[in-house]
C-alpha cells in the first residue's frame, strides 16, 4: 500500500515542481487536482496545475515524469458542484467533469486513474425533491461517460454536504447502482462528526475506489475554554451530528491532532484495501500565514511512514 499525496494541498505548486519534490520526500503515489481554483481565506487562489493550463505537452511531460519516478496516479481530483439551479451551470459543471474524464485517460500509467468529485450542495439537500434529481441525474450521465473511458467516478463525502452521512453515502451508491460510480472515501469528514473510525471504515471502504486522510479534532461547541485546542491560524468549521450535538472541527497537518493513523491503517487492512492512501491538507490548513507547501508535505510523509510502520504495512 503505497504512501501517497494529494496536490490539493498544494494550491499554487506547478507539476515541475511538486512531482521531483514529492518523489524525492519519498511518496510513492500523487492524486493530483486540476480544480480552476480554490477558496482560501476568504480569496479565489488560482490553482496552478488546472485543467485549463494544461496544454497537451503538459500533459506528456506530467505522464514521462511520473512514469520516470515510478510513481502512482491513483485518482484526478477534478470536484465539481452538481447542484446547481441553473440548467446553464448544472451543463458547465458536467461537460468540465467529462473533461476530466478524458485527462483520466490521457494521463493514464499502468492503470486509468479515477477522477474525484464531490456532489455539492448542503446536509440535508440530498432528500430534497428539487436537488436530489440534480445529483443523481447528473452522476448518472457521467457514469456512462465514463464507462466508455473505462472510468471510476468516485464521489468524495463531505462534512455539511449533501453526502454527509454514512447512510447518505451508502444510500448513493446504491441508488446510483452503477459500477464506475464508486466512493472517494476520506475519513476525516466522518472523524469531525465524532463517528467511530471502525463504523466508517467497515461501512464505507467496501464501497470505495480512492482514499485520502488528513489529521483533524472536533468537540463539543460550548465546551470549557481549551487555550491548548484551537491551533492557531488554522481554519474551522462546525457542524451538526445526527443526534443533534454541535462541534467544532479543525481539519489539521500530520500530528496535530487525534487521529489515529496506525489503528485507521489496520481496520483499512482488514477490508483488504491496497491501493494507494494520499493526504490532504485542506484549505483550513493552507489559509495559514507561514504556510510552506514542500516543507509541509515533507513533515507529512514522516508522519505517514511511522503510521505504516506501527501498523506493519509495507509501503511498497
């Protein structure tokens, strides 16, 4: 199972750079995001390697260097909103989804990557009679766009999102009963809402194509002052659980914060899931004043490899 990372966390690293860097630190594996951009701070920050600034050189040498590197590209992280009012929009959001599909093949190595979106919206939209058909149409008409790419969509669950919820994220699946419409399974969405590793990872790796962690910590909103708790210049959120309990959540860099990466390892073992695992570090993380990409990565992989360690993975 190979230590990966994900270039999300790298919103302004150009490809001629981050994949030597992230290969010379020592992963093995990159999912890298062709995202336009992301919202950091309060600001639109363009993202560097987007889908629309790679010409078809780029696209080559990205496919030469990674090869060259025997690194693995497990996952294109190209997420989209599905739910969008506008019939105009709705369009846009998948003809650029298709796209993504196609840079899937084109950037292909041993195997085809699976592109990795989330589905938008808010918690609780899912059931609503106007944004359910929404999502479910349109992952629909991807999936039989992809089919013929020989494609995995997978659907990423997200912390107040439409897909939210362990249930809401098996109801999908099943719903959708398709074969190339999988989960983008990142723990740490279920971690902030205080539920048990083991039931999400027993649940929802079966279902699963790609895998992504972060470190992350939530409590209880109105819990006693914690100076120690907040990590300071670091982003959060807050959400609310299924027994109606509000918590704050921080997502955090590797050894921040409670996760328990050697146990999450062994229960992901057990549902015999080898592919590739990549880290994150959300845009909670990157919205920090000294916040350096590469030296990030670097104290990431560290962490990582002592979490295979102690769970006895190879990362090979």
């Amino acid at each position: 199972m190979r230590i990966g990372y994900n270039t999300w966390s790298m919103a302004t690293v150009p490809y001629q750079t981050f994949i030597p860097a992230l290969a010379d630190i020592g992963f093995r594996a990159i999912a890298i995001s062709v995202v336009p951009g992301y919202g950091i701070g309060g600001r639109q920050v363009p993202n560097a390697g987007a889908l629309d600034r790679l010409t078809g050189d780029d696209r080559r040498r990205i496919r030469e260097a990674m090869r060259e590197r025997d690194l693995e590209l497990p996952s294109v992280i190209g997420n989209q909103s599905l739910v969008q009012p506008e019939p105009a929009a709705r369009k846009a959001a998948l003809d650029m989804l298709k796209r993504e599909v196609d840079l899937c093949v084109e950037l292909a190595l041993d195997g085809v990557p699976t592109l990795n979106t989330g589905t938008g919206g808010h918690s609780g939209q899912l059931e609503d009679p106007l944004t359910q058909p929404m999502i479910l149409d349109g992952l629909g008409e991807l999936a039989e766009y992809a089919v013929r790419a020989g494609v995995v969509v997978c659907v990423e669950p997200h912390v107040n999102g439409a897909i939210d919820t362990v249930e809401r994220a098996e109801w999908l699946i099943q719903r959708v009963s398709h074969p190339n419409v999988r989960l983008d399974f990142d723990v740490s969405h279920f971690e902030v809402q205080d539920i048990p590793t083991d039931v999400s990872v027993s649940r929802l790796m079966p279902l699963a194509s790609a895998v992504e962690i972060k470190d992350q910590h939530c409590r209880r909103v109105g819990s006693p002052p914690d100076s120690g708790w907040l990590v300071e210049g670091n982003g959060s959120g807050r959400c609310t659980t299924s027994d109606g309990r509000e918590l704050e959540f921080q997502f955090l860099l590797a050894g921040e914060g409670t996760f328990d990466l050697a146990g999450y390892l062994r229960l992901v073992v057990a549902q015999g899931f080898k592919e590739p695992i990549a880290f994150e570090a959300s845009v909670q993380c990157q919205v920090r004043p000294d916040y350096d990409a590469v030296a990030a990565a670097r104290r990431i992989y560290e962490w990582m490899a002592e979490g295979w360690r102690q769970a006895g993975i190879s990362p090979d």
